[in-house]
C-alpha cells in the first residue's frame, strides 16, 4: 500500500509539473508592465512580446516598435540582441529542455500502468523509478537555474527601460511551482525507488539462498544413496541352479568303458 501513495504522488506531481511549466513556457507574460502607468514596454514571455512605443536607445532612425509579434518575427531583426541578449536565449534553451525532461518523466512513469509494457520496461522495478526520479530533480533544478536568472537579470535597465515600473507576472509564477512540484515529485519517486531495489536486492537473496539449498539437499541425497547402495563384487554372487544342475540319469549316459587289448608277445606281430 506505501508503495502505491508514493507512485501515485509521483504521478500526480510529474503531470502537474509538466502542465504547469508548458503553460509557462507557451505563454507570454513572463515580465510585465504595470497597467496604471505609461511605459514603451508592454508584455514578454519566451516567444511573444507587447510593445508599446519602444524605441531602441541610440537608434539612429527612432523606430518605434508598437504591437505584439512573435518574437523571432523579421520585425525585430534589427533589435533583436537588444529584446533577446544571451541570457535570455540561454533561458530559452533551458526550458525546452525542462519540458521535455518532464514529458520524458510523464511518459516512463505512466508505463508502469500497462501491464505489456511493464514487463519489459519495468523488468527492474527499482532502476527505473530512479531513472524517473532523477529526471524530476533534474528538471527542479533547472527550474531554479532559470528563476534565479530571469528574476536577476530582468532588473536591468540595459535590457528594457524603466524596470521599476514592471513586475514578474504569472507565467514566471507558474514557471517557479512547477519546479517546486517536480522536485517534490522527484523526491518521492527516489524513495520508492529505493524500496523497490531494496524488495528486488532481498528477492535475488531469497533466490540465491533457496538455490544453495537445493543444492545442499542434492548434496545429502547423493550422500544417502551412495551410503545405502549395495557393495559391488568383482564377480557374481550366486549361481543359477537350473542352468548348472547336474544333467539327469535318463537323458545322460555315461559310454560304455573300452576293453584293453591283450598285451602283444615276443616274436607275434600284430594282424
């Protein structure tokens, strides 16, 4: 039954993990303006941005950037290092990463519910719930990696102008719970993993052990087989009476004795 809590927290918590940080990473208010006031900076997630009278510093033709577009559009070609600097791209990176980390976790972890595929893929239960449970901490920690950056590098004024008068929004905020729930989730499964290793460690034992049993028990057989078996003579130990009985009177006669012949004189010769 414990075992079957925790697979089921590690489910719950995988999927909510893997929800929650594909809604972060598909929508776009990542870092936001404040309504109340006026500012050329509107809205910005990973792949979408509202802008709303920005003006890229130093531009020599004071373009103004009005609208939400995706953000690899052509129409920020020529600012596109200024709405995108390497951190931010760094960011991107990570989260495709985190994502598909949290689907691999979903997918393996759902296939221990099928009995077909079980067998083959959970044929050692404990490895690959560790397998499971190291993707989840994996992709908690890069979670962290890409809150801790965005948070600190998203107060630079280099980046977008007057970053006092916008906040992180939601799609951070949901961005950061999943790495809470996927580290949760992580953790759980590395204790079921353990007690499955530690079920399948005792279960080898109890087969190695009642192996060396019934080997022992092959063993003291033997042992009482050779002790009760019959010495062995070189030759046989009696002899069939029928087969060497003395042969009967009427059907065996001894031939009649031969007479002698007379002994031959002197000077008789033999006819």
């Amino acid at each position: 039954m414990a075992t079957l809590a925790f697979y089921r927290m590690g489910l719950v918590c995988s999927i909510v993990a893997f929800v929650l940080m594909f809604v972060a990473f598909a929508s776009p208010f990542w870092y936001k303006s404040w309504t109340r006031v006026h500012s050329p900076f509107g809205s910005i997630g990973l792949w979408h941005v509202c802008l709303s009278g920005f003006i890229m510093p130093r531009d020599p033709v004071m373009k103004s950037y009005v609208g939400c577009w995706w953000i690899h559009s052509t129409e920020f070609e020529l600012v596109s290092d200024q709405i995108m600097p390497a951190w931010f791209r760094i960011i991107q990176t990570l989260c495709v990463v985190t994502v598909l980390l949290d689907l691999v976790a979903v997918i393996l972890i759902l296939l221990y519910l099928l009995d077909g595929l079980r067998q083959r893929v959970y044929n050692r239960t404990g490895r690959m719930f560790m397998i499971d449970a190291i993707l989840m901490l994996v992709s908690a920690f890069l979670v962290f990696l890409i809150s801790l950056i965005f948070a600190e590098m998203s107060n630079d004024s280099s980046w977008m102008p007057r970053p006092w008068m916008n906040y992180l929004s939601w799609s951070y905020g949901l961005c950061v719970l999943s790495g809470f729930f996927a580290a949760f989730g992580g953790m759980v499964l590395f204790i079921l993993a353990l007690i499955y290793m530690d079920k399948d460690k005792r279960e080898l034992d109890n087969l190695d052990s009642a192996a060396e049993m019934r080997r022992r028990e092959e063993r003291m057989k033997e042992k009482e087989e050779e002790a009760t078996a019959p010495p062995v003579t070189a030759g046989p130990t009696h002899i069939s009476s029928t087969r060497f009985s003395p042969p009967d009177e009427m059907t065996y006669r001894r031939p009649p004795p031969v007479a002698a012949k007379p002994a031959a004189r002197v000077g008789e010769s033999f006819v």
